[in-house]
C-alpha cells in the first residue's frame, strides 16, 4: 500500500512537469494567435485530479462525483444537484421530470404547452418537442435578449404548464416578471443556466428562482468537464425523479455501491410484480443511462474552486470591450445588462444596425480574417431550421427581433483565457473594421 501510494504521488508531482512543460508560456502574437470566442482555461489542477481519478479506475460516476453534486449543490445553497453527462442531457432531465406521474395533478402530459424563446440554442426547445409538448414561442428585447414579458403573458392558455427559458449568454430574463406569472397561473418553471453561471439577479444566484434549473459544462462554458451537465434543484420529489430519468428511470435512488438506502428493499408492491421484488430493479419512468464519468467529474471539482476568479475576469473582459467600442454604437447595438442583474458574461453579444452601412457577415469575415472568433446567436430563429419548421407549435407575434437577431447578430469573447493583449487587439480590429468601411 505504501508504495502504490508512492508511486501515485509521484506520478501526480510528474503531471504538474507535464503541464508547464505542455501548456505554459503561451505567447500571444497578435494576427497570428487566435483570440477565441471561449475555450478551456485550467492549469496543472485540473490534469492531476484527471489522472488521479484514472488511476482508480472507477470509470463511471464515483467519489469525485460526489464531491462535486455537493459543493455544487452548496454554491448555489440548494438541496440538490444531479450530474449527467452534458447540458443538453441536462436539459432533457429537467424538461422530462415534469412529466412524471409522480406528480399526480402537475403532470405534464402530452399537449400541454410550454412557454418559450424561439431565440434560442435547440436543445432548449428539443426536450419539449421530444416529451410530445408544444412549444409556444415568444420574441426577446434587443441589447439584452431576454424572454418579452408581455407576449408571456399573451401566451398563457388553458393548457400552459410551464415556461423554459434560457439567461442568454449569461444575461438574466426579467425573473421578477417572469416568476410572478408563473405563481399566478401555478406553472412549472425551468431555468436554462447552461450559459448563466455565476449570474445573479436581484443580488440571488440565477438558477435558485425556478423549480429545476440546468448548467452545462462544455469547454465553452463557465467552467468545464469537457462534456458533463447538471439539474439543480430544491425540491427533494423533482431530485429523486430527476435521477431516476438520468438512470435507466429505475426507481431506487441508492448510491453506486450502496443498497436498501429506503429500508424496504424487498418489502414492496410494484405494478403486477412479485410482491417484495428487489426495488434495485424497479423502474418507474421510460429512462435513460446520461451519468457522468468520475474523470470529467474530477476535472470539475477543480475547477468549481476557481468559479468566482472566473467570473471575475468574464466580467472585466466585458467592461473593457464595452469602454472600447462604445464609440460605434451609431452603428452596433452593444449589449446591456438587465435591470437588476450582474450578469458572469458567457460573451460579448453585438447586432449591426440596420441602417450600419455594412452586414454582420461583412464585419465576421473582417474579424475572422484577423484571427478574432465569432459565433452567430446560436440558431437565430429556431423555427427557420429544417428539424423544427414543421414541429406543433404556438407562436406569440411576429418574432420581429428574433428575425432582426438571425441576420445581424453575433458574439465574440469575454472567457477568462483573454488577457489584455487579446483585448486590446479585438478593439483594434473593430477601428481598423470601421476606417476600412
């Protein structure tokens, strides 16, 4: 035992060599580095957890897993977090919960309708369309591009249940708003966090206002397990049934490793089963196998710790784009916080004006040439795709902005990966951009 120890130890110490030697002294030049739209940012931390939880070869969620479901529970001080193996999955989890017969008269069924952006990533409007729900689409505000109040409120009908709605690009939708119409019309509430971690609203955690909310993981987002999710919630009933989905919809909720956690193992009634059948083995939901691996859990652990510096830098990079391009707004709708928030930025989200004398594809090609990463927001109008034209649907006015956003806008980065000369240089391929045209 002593020596696996040593020779663990001693592997770790040579993975912090193999970073610096690997990853260190990046040097920035400037036209010939790509400053991205986000990307991985870790040091040796995250490297050594990855093969320390490699070494033990537990490969499916285990005790870093456990770690992590905790202190991310913690953070947000809520009761529960339920790790799956990507946002997207994340997504499907908490929009599947809600159709759970476990929730006798609140249960989703097919039908039903569910309020949400048509200005949207698609996996916020998949789950619904795959629960067999409609989706009712709203527009959004320009310079925040958060969900309008009042065609909410327009949208709510006889078979409302719910609203989904993602904090774009980390920016809060008007939660006060938006959490009294549904505790006036008794609807479910889904917080899409996947971009918004570490954004707060009214001074609270987004994520802590709705019943379920959704975080990803992806190395674009705030922190990073390279794929990996999680549902969060403060609800023990949506917790439980939200793991049985995320595993096979089996009703125990054991531990791995663990048995008889109720004490009623074999003491139960289940549908036509035998009497006393071992409830390991009950399912209860149509489920799915989405568990994260204890090595993206691992790297995850490590980079919770370095959640707040994040957010730090994402919110400084934002200012300063935000000071150095604020003389073209004649021309660029630079974004804006929403009344009471303090978004962690997920990016720099700019639309061309109409009347700008350019395109947006005119402005991305400049700065692509120039080594700056763009992305367009995400799918624009969802309903203009080919998967989701002809799926059932509600749609709330004419989706004016959504439209204007699917032609003119596009976002650049404010990860914590850009230091002042990326951003410096950003800034000068706009002015060059704007001389030029």
């Amino acid at each position: 035992m002593a020596q696996e120890e040593a020779l663990r130890k001693e592997i770790l110490h040579l993975v912090k060599d193999y970073y610096k030697e690997k990853y260190g002294n990046q040097e920035f030049i400037p036209g010939t580095s790509q400053v991205r739209y986000a990307g991985r940012y870790f040091d040796e931390h995250e490297l050594v957890n990855l093969v320390d939880a490699s070494l033990d070869f537990w490969l499916t969620a285990g005790r870093y897993s456990e770690e992590f479901e905790y202190k991310f529970a913690k953070y947000f001080g809520l009761s529960n977090a339920i790790l799956v193996n990507s946002g997207s999955s994340a997504n499907l989890v908490a929009m599947t919960t809600l159709t759970s017969p476990k929730l006798a008269e609140r249960q989703l069924l097919p039908g039903d309708e569910v309020i949400t952006t048509a200005c949207a990533f698609p996996t916020t409007i998949a789950p619904i369309v795959q629960n067999r729900l409609v989706p009712v689409f709203v527009d959004v505000d320009l310079a925040t591009y958060g969900a309008k109040v009042d065609e909410i409120k327009q949208a709510i009908s006889p078979k409302t249940k719910a609203i989904f709605i993602a904090h774009t690009l980390a920016n809060p939708y008007d939660l006060n708003s938006v959490m009294a119409i549904a505790r006036e019309n008794n609807l479910w509430v889904i917080e899409d966090n996947c971009d918004a971690l570490g954004s707060r609203y009214d001074g609270k955690l987004t994520g802590t206002f709705g019943d379920l909310a959704t975080v990803s993981f992806y190395p674009a987002h705030h922190i990073t397990m390279g794929e990996g999710g999680c549902v969060i919630t403060n609800d023990d009933l949506l917790a439980q049934i939200a793991r049985s989905f995320r595993d096979w919809g089996r009703d125990c909720y054991c531990s791995g490793g663990e048995n008889n956690t109720c004490g009623k193992r074999y003491t139960q009634q289940y549908g036509t089963l035998p009497y006393g059948y071992d409830h390991k083995y009950v399912y209860s939901h149509i489920g799915y196998n989405l568990k994260v691996t204890d090595m993206q859990a691992a790297i995850g652990v490590a980079q919770l710790k370095k959640l707040n510096e994040f957010t730090s830098k994402r919110k400084r990079n934002f200012n300063i784009l935000t000071e150095g391009l604020k003389d073209f707004e004649d021309k660029l709708i630079l974004p804006q916080a929403t009344e009471l928030s303090d978004p962690s930025w997920f990016g720099f989200v700019i639309t061309v004006r109409e009347n700008a004398g350019f395109t947006r594809n005119e402005l991305t090609s400049f700065l692509e040439a120039n080594k700056v990463e763009t992305r367009n927001l995400f799918a624009g109008n969802i309903l203009r795709h080919p998967a989701f034209m002809d799926i059932e649907k509600r749609v709330i006015g004419n989706l004016e902005n959504t439209d204007l956003i699917t032609n003119n806008t596009f976002f650049i980065g404010v990860y914590p990966g850009l230091e002042l000369e990326h951003r410096n240089y950003v800034i000068e391929m706009f002015k060059n951009f704007f001389e030029k045209s």
